[in-house]
C-alpha cells in the first residue's frame, strides 16, 4: 500500500470506532449578528458530563475565536487548545457537574464559496450543515448522536430572518426562533435575505392549523402555486399512511440558487434548490413537476424519518435517506401511475447503483468506514437504501410493515438510532428473524440470480442460484434473504399462479407448483421485488409472449427491455438483430388500452451506458462508438417499420387546451414525444421544428429542441430559445445540458469547450456547472470519444472547480466509474487523468479520496 492510501487509511473512521459523546448537550443558544464579511456568532450549550476528567472536544473549522468562558469565566489560554479542526477544552478546566460554554466566533459568509456552514447567494445569507457543516458556523459537537433544543436569534439588515422551530418575536433586523424537539447540528438552518412568500395553510388531522411559506426572491412568487400544494399533499398523506402529524406552527421552505444539493429537511425550515421549487408551464416540463413534488414530500417526511427520529452516526446514513426514499416514492405511486412510477425507479436504480456496485466505489447501504462523509450521499445509501425498506414490506405484507412502522415512531421517538434498531422493530413487530437480512445492509454489491425450470407431469420446478461478485474490501459474499414474487401464465396468457412471494435464504434453492395442466411461462420477480441482476435463458418468442400477455405492468415492460438490449447487443458486436422486438413493439403500440406512460416508456431504447454494461457483463469489451451505431441503426428500423402507427400515434396524443401537469395529459405528451423520437430519425427535424415553432409548455418545446439537436439541424432553435429565456437562469440550465447530451458524439467535446466560453456559463453556480458537465458526461459516445478530448476537459474542469465548491467537484468524477470497462487505449486516457487529478498539490478531501477511490 503506497504512503498516500495508508495515510488515508488512517484518516479514515470506523464504524467500530463509534463511542457515545462524554458530554449531555441539553439546549443551545445561538445569537447572529449578520455581516458579509464578518458576521459574529455568538453560542452558548448547557452541557453535563456523563463521566468524569474527559476533555470537552468541539469541532470547529474556518472560525476566527473571540472570546470563550464556562459559567461566566473567560479562559485562559493554557486552558484550552485551537487547531485546524476544533477546540479542546482541558479537563482541568471543566466543572464536575452541569456548565455553560460561551464561545464567541467570527466568520466570512461571503468568502464561502463552498457552499457549505453559512454562505451567502446573491445576496442572501443561506446554510447548508449536513452533514458537517454546522462546524464552520461555530464550536459544537457536529455530530448526529448530540440532540439538542435550539433557540436562536438574528440580527441583520435583511428584511426576512428565517430559522428552525416558531417564531416567537420579530421587530426590524430582529427575530427569534425556538425549537421546542431536540434536533442534531445538521438539521439547523438560517436564511435570512430580501424574499416574498407565497403562503397558505394546512389543517392537521387533530385540528391544529398550521402556516405554510414557500420564500423566494422576488418575481420568482408566481411560480410557487405547485409547490405549496405539493406540500398540502405530502401533509395529508403523510398522516393517512403513516399516521404522522406535523408538530410545528409553521412551515417554511426557502428556494436558493446556490444550493450543492437538492434540498434539505431542516426542521421547519426546508432549504430547496430553486429548480426543484419553481414551476410554470412555460418554463418547467413534465418531468420536473413530477420531481418536484417527488422532493417537496421527500424533505416533508424527512420531518419524521430523519428529524424526530435521526442517524445515531453517519453510518447509519441508510437509515433515514433509504426510508424516506421509499415513502417519497410511495407517495408518487399513489398520487400518479404506480407501476410506469416503479419502472422509472428501476432504470434509475440500475443506472446509478448497478453501475456503483459493480465498479470501484463499491459499498455497502451502511459502510463500515469512510473518510470524506461528503462522498457516501450516494445511489446504494438512497435508491439501494429504499429498495432494502421496499423488500421489507414485501416480507412483511401490508399489515405487518405498517405494525413495524408504528413500532418504530413509537419506541424510537427523539432519539439517534442504528439499523440493528431499525431491524429489531420489524423482528419485534413480526416475531421473525432478520439476521440474514441485515447482510443486505452490510455487504456491497449486486447478487446475480440465476433461474433454471424444469416441468413433469404437471409439476413445475424453478431452481434458483444466487451469487454477488467480489467488491472492494469484501471478497466473500454469503447468500442473501431475497424475495422473489413470482408469477406463472398459460399458454393463452391468463394467470395460472397469481403472484406469490418465494423467500430464498440459500445459495441454491428450488421451489414447485403442482397440478398445471400445461407447462407455464414464468414472471420472474415481479415489480423487482429484490435489486438483483436476472439470469434466465429465455428465447425472444417467450420475451415477445410476456410483452404482450404478462399481468405484471413491471415485467411486461422488462421483456419488450430485453428484447430491445439483445437486438442493440448483436448490432454492436456486428450482428443481425432478432426482429422479434421490432415486431412486438409494433403490437404494443397499437395497445389503446395500455396507459400513454407506459406506453412511452416502452417505446424508449435502452441507454447505451446500459448497452455497455450489458456488453460488459457478457464479457465483451463495449466499443462506445458501435453502441451509439447500434442503437441510431434500431431507432431507424423503428421509424421504418412503424412509420405509419407511429405518425398516427404522434397526432392522436396531442392534448388539447391550457397545460396541466397531471398524469393523464403528461402521459400522453410523454408518448407523443417517444413517437416524436423514432420519427425525427426519418425526416430530418421536419416534424420537431413544427412542434418547436408551435409549443405552449416547455415539456414540447425542450424536447423538440433536444430533437434538433440530434439531427444537427439546431442553430436557429438554439438561439431562438436562448433569445427568449437568456433571463431565466433556471431554464438556462436546460439549454445548456441539452446541447451536449442530444449532441452528436463526434461534436460533443467542442461543443463543451466552446460553451465554457459563453458569458451566461457562471461556472460557481453549482446548477451551471452540472448542466454544462453532465450533459457532456452524459453523452456516452461523445465522453468516451477515442481522441480522449472529453475526459482531459473533464479532469480539467473538476480541478478548476475543487478548490472553490470540493463537494460538486467530487461527485462530478463519479463520471470516470466505469473507466475500467473499456478497451485499453481509453482505460489508459481516463487513468491518466484520474492520476494527474489526485496527484494536483492542494487537492480538497472530497475529491482526492473519490480520486483514490476510483483507481481502485
């Protein structure tokens, strides 16, 4: 091991490291007194120690230290040490029983272009403290376990001064806060700047009414409206499914530009990315209405998944995010279309987590080590993290999982927990044993299940193995608890066995159905019910059956998945393809009587990230070119064969009248535009000017621009759309990302270049910056061009930005995951940069451990 990684080896903390805090921390008091430059914290904690002579630790970074006193006593300086990452406070000078701490802080919002403690944007005086960003603020115990009831004042020329909890005074450029439930660090928020609100009101079940603000700059109010009511939905479903209530007076959420993430639950008051809050028909589509209301519920329920009942260290990451992904997503199932909801979540799912668990950052939903905590908000602890609370209501039933769930709020309430806490509930609610089931939680990686079946004399057998590769630090991999619901069909498509849960707990495992008068055709894993990887020899004429016959919406569109990804596989390796897809796809296009949604998600090819990872899996090298080849070739024989459906199809899904984004009309846009898609290949743009030129939302007009892109007929329609929108920074985004990833392959990396040069590319907006790379990142042949030219701009672009905002620069080099999977010449261009990356002098945590981290 080189001295670089066993000096961050060392850095690294464990989970078996973890000791509770030696001090209780009862309440805090923090008073601000705002200024760009140098605006003063002044915090006083009420602490009590658990065990005698401990040092009292605080973590601190970036802070300028003006006065420090325990009960009215200012320190010596003999007292107590400074260093780079907190303040020590000797045990001589601590008090045997309960004490103040008064520190006495200078800090620079301004100056913090990472985005991360109290910074400012545009104007405005915003935070951003998880996971460790509280310490940049002032001393304090940073960390989940230390809960404690705030109670804050602000003073600040701003005429709106926002914090956690109540308001309970207010007067020009002052305001108090109060939180009355014992909350961690990171969960603390401060806002404070020149913001309109867009307000309303929710009733809660038990009758308390309680005031909703959505904050934004001004002119930005009158696209708030889907927002708050996304917000009222999120409530109600929040106390008729779980049987949770809101506990505060008030709710606010606040929308900033600059903002690392997406958003953030903060108790009472949620920090959003403005993209993920601001909507009006012309400038937001379909999908981001959708996401929008996704995220909204999302930080809502964090209020109780999350806040009333938190992580008791950062390991237990999993704990709150996993759960609560899983009641975003439930919550979306119920309020649009459940099964088309569940597919999107798997090609997510596949195309973020697979591909993690399969390449160097490979880790468990609940790591036993890290080093930059910044680097695990990753797919395995979010959309991996769901999937472990969506197999558990499988196992449980309906009943049995929301016993456990009231089990949970009840025991749990006010307190850090683990998930061996979170296992026991469901043992205890269930009587079951769970013990292999927490190796989901603790082991990395993808199990592979492999089917085999064999039928005699009307028994049916199907014989299942299951295997999960090696990944890093863990080359052994015992077998899983993994639910499998299966389904059988006759050979006329009606249910012979409606689904049914098989429970494998061994390497190898066989299960029977008796008494079929035909041998069936098995639906495997029915709404994926566990995130494995399928292996079953299955012929394109039993694929075709399922698209057409199967009574599982999730594994119907699996098939048609399939038979689309062997037809690409054989083009890319130079194959003929089987038309067994092209001719079941024409049959599901004519299917008036399945969902537009679905329908639409039917009709869009594989992405060839996924092609390669397919070839990969069969252990072929992907060629990226071949595989852009291959999928333009299917595209076209698509538009070819179905021309004629596919036009009627196009003009049958126009919807008429004022834009809504409910599910019914954005389904049939959502069909329209696939049809859109395939025909573009044929007449060159004609039909995506027309829709360009015409469009009333931006679902239609973004897309038809997307189109033009692709067929290179783009220069008008690029500068008519910016000429329009050059004003709105949030659509600007779209134009940006949508020159680059519609973009053709060979033109991709100049493009990038070029439009780093644009003046509206304001490279320190974390959404500009993301727009711009992940477009090109996005983009699979033109990153993975053979000159190499994309991944040195690139690697380029990532040290530009690390020493200003380390977090987006780290999780953009995840764009380099998969650099093991190519032919030697690109694996040799991409380590390269990977190299000159983590070898830069002065390189940011964040980014050189995902550097390290990714050559493996």
């Amino acid at each position: 091991m080189s001295a670089d990684l066993m000096a961050q080896e060392t850095a690294s903390k464990r989970l078996s490291d973890y000791q509770p805090y030696p001090f209780a921390l009862e309440t805090v008091r923090l008073d601000f007194r705002l200024d760009p430059q140098e605006t003063e914290v002044r915090a006083r904690l009420a602490l009590s120690p658990r065990r005698a002579a401990s040092a009292l630790r605080l973590d601190g970074e970036e802070l300028e230290l003006l006065s420090l006193a325990i009960d009215g006593r200012s320190l010596t300086r003999d007292e107590y040490t400074v260093d780079k990452t907190g303040l020590t406070v000797h045990a001589a000078a601590l008090p045997a029983q309960p004490f103040t701490l008064d520190t006495r802080v200078k800090i620079a919002p301004e100056a913090n272009t990472a985005l991360e403690g109290l910074y400012m944007s545009n104007g405005m005086y915003c935070t951003q403290c998880e996971a460790e960003g509280f310490r940049k603020i002032t001393y304090f115990p940073d960390r989940p376990d230390v809960m404690a009831k705030f109670h804050v004042t602000i003073r600040g020329e701003a005429p709106v001064l926002l914090s956690n909890g109540d308001l309970v005074a207010q007067e020009d450029g002052f305001a108090e806060w109060v939180d009355p439930w014992p909350k961690p660090a990171y969960l603390f928020a401060l806002v404070a700047g020149d913001l309109v609100a867009h307000s309303g009101s929710f009733t809660t079940k038990s009758g308390r009414e309680v005031a909703l603000n959505i904050w934004v700059r001004k002119g930005d109010e009158d696209r708030c409206a889907f927002a708050l009511e996304a917000l009222k939905r999120s409530m109600k479903w929040d106390e008729d499914v779980y049987g949770r209530e809101y506990d505060l007076d008030i709710f606010n959420i606040v929308a900033v530009d600059d903002f690392n993430m997406g958003a953030m639950e903060n108790k009472g008051l949620n920090i959003f990315n403005s993209k993920w809050v601001l909507a009006s028909p012309e400038t937001a589509t379909d999908a981001d209405y959708e996401r929008i209301e996704g995220i909204i519920a999302h930080e809502y329920f964090h209020n109780w998944t999350g806040n009333r009942i938190t992580c008791r260290d950062w390991f237990q990451l999993c704990l709150k995010e996993g759960l609560t992904v899983y009641r975003d997503r439930s919550f979306t199932a119920d309020l649009r279309l459940g099964p088309v909801k569940r597919i999107e979540d798997v090609i997510a799912l596949r195309a973020r987590q697979f591909r993690e668990d399969q390449g160097p950052l490979a880790h468990p939903p609940r790591p036993d080590h890290y080093r930059e905590i910044n680097n695990f908000y990753t797919a395995t602890v979010y959309e991996k993290g769901a999937e472990l609370v969506g197999m558990l209501h499988t196992l449980l039933g309906d009943a049995g999982y929301r016993a456990a769930l009231d089990l949970y709020f009840d025991r749990h309430d006010g307190q850090a927990c683990t998930i061996e806490d979170w296992l026991t509930v469901f043992e205890d609610a269930s009587g079951r044993d769970l013990s292999q089931f927490k190796r989901w939680y603790t082991d990395a990686g993808t199990p592979v299940l492999r089917v085999r079946e064999q039928f005699e004399d009307g028994t049916y057998r199907l014989d299942f193995e299951q295997d999960t590769k090696p990944t890093p630090g863990q080359p052994g991999k015992p077998p899983r608890h993994i639910p499998i619901t299966v389904g059988l069909l006759g050979p006329n498509g009606q249910e012979l066995v409606p689904s049914t849960v098989l429970e494998m707990t061994e390497a190898r495992q066989s299960f029977t159905f008796e008494g079929l008068g035909a041998r069936p055709v098995p639906s495997i894993l029915r709404g994926f019910s566990a995130p494995v990887r399928l292996e079953r020899d299955v012929s394109a004429r039993e694929l075709a059956f399922l698209l057409a016959h199967d009574t599982d919406p999730f594994n119907r569109w699996e098939a048609g998945r399939q038979l689309a990804q062997d037809a690409l596989v054989a083009l890319a390796q130079g194959e003929d393809a089987d038309p067994a897809y092209i001719d079941a796809l024409g049959a599901l296009i004519a299917d008036e009587s399945a969902d537009p949604a679905f329908r639409a998600l039917c009709l869009r090819l594989p992405a060839e990230d996924e092609i390669a990872q397919s070839l990969h899996d069969r252990g072929v090298t992907p060629d990226p070119e071949a595989i852009h080849a291959a999928r333009e070739a299917l595209a076209r024989d698509l538009a070819h064969t179905h021309e004629d459906a596919l036009t009627a199809l196009y003009e049958a899904m126009a919807v008429p009248g004022p834009y809504t984004p409910d599910p019914g009309p954005a389904g049939k846009r959502a069909l329209r535009l696939a049809a859109l898609g395939l025909l573009n290949r044929l007449d060159g743009g004609a039909r995506a000017t027309a829709l360009f030129e015409n469009a009333t939302n931006m679902t239609e007009s973004l897309a038809a621009l997307g189109f033009l892109v692709q067929t290179g007929a783009d220069e008008k329609a690029l500068a008519s759309f910016r000429s329009r929108w050059e004003g709105d920074r949030l659509v600007m985004d779209k134009w940006f990302i949508v020159q680059l990833a519609a973009c053709p392959p060979e033109r991709a990396a100049a493009r990038a270049a070029a439009l780093t040069e644009d003046p509206l590319f304001t490279w320190k907006t974390p959404n500009r910056f993301r727009a711009l790379m992940a477009g090109l990142a996005g983009n699979h042949a033109g990153f993975h061009a053979k000159d190499g030219a994309a991944y040195r701009f690139y690697a380029d672009w990532l040290l530009r930005l690390d020493p200003v905002n380390p977090q987006v620069a780290a999780r953009m080099s995840t764009a380099f995951e998969t650099w093991t999977r190519y032919d030697a010449d690109r694996r040799a261009q991409m380590q390269a940069e990977l190299e000159r990356i983590a070898r830069t002098e002065g390189l940011s945590r964040d980014l050189s451990e995902m550097a390290t981290r990714l050559l493996g």
